[in-house]
C-alpha cells in the first residue's frame, strides 16, 4: 500500500518538474525587448528597439524637441523583469510573462508600445520595420487622457 502511495506521489512530482521546466522555457524562450535610450548628435533623446528573436533590430525612435541631461542619456535597458529603472520616461505597462511580451513607455508625453505583432506610436498601430527611424514632434503627442480613465496597467497612487 505505502509502495503504490510512493509511486503515485512520485509519479506526481516527476510530471509537476516537467510541466514546471517546459514552462520556465516556453517563457523566455523568445528573449526580452532590449532598448537603448541614447541621444541623437545634436542632443535629441531617442530609443533604439531590437528583439533579436523576431528578427527586429534598429528601430530608432527619435523625439524631436526634447532634451534629457547628459547623465541620464545612454544606457540598454534589458525587459527581463517588471517596472525596470529608465534614464528618462516611464513605464506605462508590462506584461512580461512570455517574453518578450508588452511594454508601454510614456517618454515626453508619446506612448510608445511594443508587441511581437506590431509597434505602437500614440496609440496608433505600426508595422515593425528593422532600420526604420521615425521622428516624433511635439504636436503628436496623444491627448491626455480623461479624467477617472487610466491607461492599461497604471497604478492607483494609493499604492
């Protein structure tokens, strides 16, 4: 009796490592966003997009008008774990269960959300083009949004 307890209850942890591992792979198996906030050479901010495993590289997005200090200006941050440190703007969203997953950035007043399926620039859908560099001017920023009405993922400032 206690021999056929063991084997089942081994049984069960056996399948549960399995499940758990083909898990843990399927999740990162695409590999996170990786984006580079960096500065153009006459200061403007931008972010350089690439996600090695859908073959997107390059994308550079360029906020025309802005400007960001010298200190905060270059660094690659990695979409491996929730709600990283940015040089400059914030994170709006992630959902970073199955990498690479979804991003949405507020930098300057643009939301910029990336997808494995497109690019979204102020809430408008875009084609992901490896290369591609748009620039984005003041006058394109969404509106803000109404009052009570959160973007996906805000927090409550109770929080």
């Amino acid at each position: 009796m206690f021999a056929r307890a063991g084997l089942v209850l081994g049984i069960a942890v056996a399948l549960y490592v399995v499940c758990w591992l083909v898990d843990a792979h399927l999740r990162t198996r695409r590999g996170p966003w990786e984006v580079t906030f960096t500065r153009e050479s006459d200061g403007e901010p931008a972010i350089v997009i690439a996600e090695p495993r859908l073959g997107i590289s390059g994308v550079r997005i360029v906020f025309a008008g802005e400007s960001v200090a010298a200190t905060n200006a270059t660094a690659t941050v990695r979409f491996d774990r929730p709600r990283p440190e940015l040089p400059f703007g914030r994170v709006l969203y992630d959902d970073l269960m199955y990498q690479p997953g979804a991003v949405t950035f507020d930098l300057f007043g643009h939301e910029i959300e990336l997808l494995p399926t497109r690019l979204g620039v102020n809430r408008s859908a875009r084609a992901w083009n490896s290369g591609e560099v748009l620039r984005l001017q003041p006058a394109e920023k969404p509106p803000p949004r109404p009052p009570g009405k959160k973007a996906r993922g805000d927090r409550d400032s109770r929080q």
